[in-house]
C-alpha cells in the first residue's frame, strides 16, 4: 500500500471516528477522571444539556477582592463536555482585582463589555504584557502564564472570557501560599516575604502554621 493511499484511509478513519458520536455530555452521576466526563445516554440528553443561562446574572463583588467570577465550565454546563472550549463572565466592582493566578489547563481570551479593565500576563523569560482594556477590547493569555485583571476605571466593569478547555481549571498565587497549611518559615524562606506580613496573609485567607 503506497503512503498517499494509507494517509487516505487514515484521513477517512479519523472522520469515521469523529462521525460515531456527534458529542459527549457531561453525566454527572457518575466521577469525572483525568480524560472528562462520562458520556450521559443519548436518550436522555435533552436540548437543555446545550444551555447555560448562569452568565446573564452578575455575581458577587462583596468580598474581600471586590470580583466574582461565574464559570461555564463542563462542571456546570454538561453540553460543553469533550468540546475543548468553555466561558465565563467576570465581575469587577470599583477597586477589584482578580489577582494573580493560572489556568493550567487552557488558554484565556478576555473581551470588555463593560468599564476598563487593566490586564496583563508574565511569559516564561519574566517578560511583562500589559494593557488598559476599554469596551469591545480582546485580550489572550497563554495557557499556563500568571495574569490578572484589575478595575482601571471608577465604574463597575464586565468582561467575559473564553477557555481552550471544558475544564481549564485554575491557581490564584496568594491563595496558593497563604491559604493552606505550609508553615510561615518555609515560604519566607522561599518568597523572601517578611514573617510579620507573610502571618498577616494567612491571617486574612485562612492559612495556618
């Protein structure tokens, strides 16, 4: 068999395999593993798998990061399961930050709708990228890079983003060293902190030790 005539019939076998299964939603009766959901049944997949209404409420800003975000996920919206693609909408009140943190699982395209929003992300040689965002901008952070989101403005703003994944998951810094049980003397040590404000960061996130 000549090469072209076997890169045919992979061609047609990968479209054959794309065409057995139109999609896999989300079955939530049974754990999530590394590879997604389980497939639910299609007799019982109704349109409703397909629609996520949850994006069209603001979330709560009165916390201690004046910010709220409502995730579209394959955790919340099922038809979404297997797709590689999911959303989210951001919230942020005068003076809130989504501060710094990762999504190891995606890529992120941020677009403004509402206020300015000042953004940026860090590469791997600890380059920096930053930009004030007005209404109709779009922004992308590579999957993997620190970034953050702050309210630039002296109004509420609202953005809502896109991820390369149904599931993109996600790391905030702070919270990450100061709200677990890693003792005080080890991330001083390894942060260069001061111990008085590395104990005042745990205090205020719920670490210990």
């Amino acid at each position: 068999m000549s090469f072209p005539i076997i890169c045919i019939f992979l061609l047609l076998s990968s479209f054959s395999h794309a065409a057995v299964q139109d999609f896999c939603v989300a079955d939530y009766t049974v754990p999530d593993g590394p590879a997604g959901y389980a497939c639910k049944k299609p007799v019982k997949v109704t349109v409703d798998d397909f629609v996520f209404s949850g994006l069209g409420i603001a979330g709560n800003t009165s916390n201690i990061i004046k910010a709220a975000v409502t995730p579209a996920f394959a955790a919340q919206f099922p038809g979404l399961n297997g797709l590689g693609i999911s959303t989210a909408r951001l919230d942020l009140a005068v003076g809130g930050v989504i501060p710094f943190h990762t999504h190891p699982g995606a890529s992120e395209v941020l677009i403004v709708v509402q206020g300015t929003i000042c953004a940026g992300f860090i590469s791997s040689d600890n380059t920096v990228y930053l930009k004030s965002l007005k209404k109709g901008d779009i922004m992308v952070f590579p999957q993997g890079l620190l970034h953050f989101q702050v309210n630039a403005g002296g109004t509420p703003s609202l953005a809502f983003v896109s991820f390369s994944s149904p599931s993109p998951g996600l790391q905030l810094v702070d919270y990450a060293l100061f709200k677990n049980d890693l003792s005080t003397d080890l991330i001083v040590a390894t942060t260069f902190l001061d111990r008085a404000q590395v104990k005042k960061l745990k205090g205020v996130l719920g670490g210990t030790n």
